[in-house]
C-alpha cells in the first residue's frame, strides 16, 4: 500500500458554515465523484486522475444551490442524481455536464409533522 495523502477543501469563503452531509458517488467510488452539503449548496468535487495520481486531485465541479438549509443528501443508486433532503425535498439530474431540478416538493416535513393524519390517509390510500 502506498502512502495515504489528504486534501483539505475548504467549502466556505468565510468559514461560517459547515458540512451537514457527504456522499460518494455509487458509480465511481472513490474514484469519481463527491458531493458535500453545506448550507443551502450541494459543492460537486471530481477526482481528476489525470493529474495525479495522489489525492491531491481533487476540482470542485458545480454548485448546486436551493431555497432551503439542506440536513442531507445522496446520490441516486446509478449516479446520475442527487436528492436533497430538508424542509423542501430536491431530485437534481445531471444531464451531460450540467446538473438542473427534476423535482421538488416543498413542505414535507411541515406536512408530516403538522399533519399526522393527513399522513395516514395518505398511508392507507396506499394499501
């Protein structure tokens, strides 16, 4: 095994903000993509090998930016997007090299919990 490099990356021009969620890409482990929520933005980072093969490599990508503090995020089962979760759920999809919203809805969670019975309804209308 060779020897183990860090990068720090600095999301915040001043500092203020912090990272509420990581998430790897399940395309590319490791290897690929990164995505880091911070406030409202999701920050993209990719491991571009072809400058080096530490991990001293890593450029930030995109910002993807919303309306709402986000608590977290994940990529898709296949890569090609990323849900956001807080008071507005997002779906971002990456077509070629830019990323737009899919979906949104906003106000779940101020749904669920003001609304416990609406959520049942919603439940057994299911079944």
């Amino acid at each position: 095994m060779g020897p183990i490099f860090r990068q720090v990356i600095e999301l915040s021009t001043d500092g203020s903000a912090a990272v509420s969620s990581v998430s790897w890409s399940p395309a590319t482990h490791s290897v690929g993509d990164l995505a880091a929520s911070l406030d409202n933005c999701i920050v993209l980072f990719s491991h571009n090998s072809y400058i080096s093969d530490g991990s001293f490599c890593w450029s930030q990508t995109a910002v993807l930016s919303q309306s709402t503090k986000m608590e977290a995020i994940k990529w898709t089962d296949i890569g090609d997007g990323i849900i956001s979760g807080s008071v507005e759920v997002v779906l971002w999809r990456k077509e070629d090299r830019s990323w737009e919203i899919a979906w949104k809805l906003q106000n779940y969670l101020k749904l669920w919990f003001l609304q416990p019975a609406l959520l049942k309804d919603l439940q057994q209308q299911q079944l």
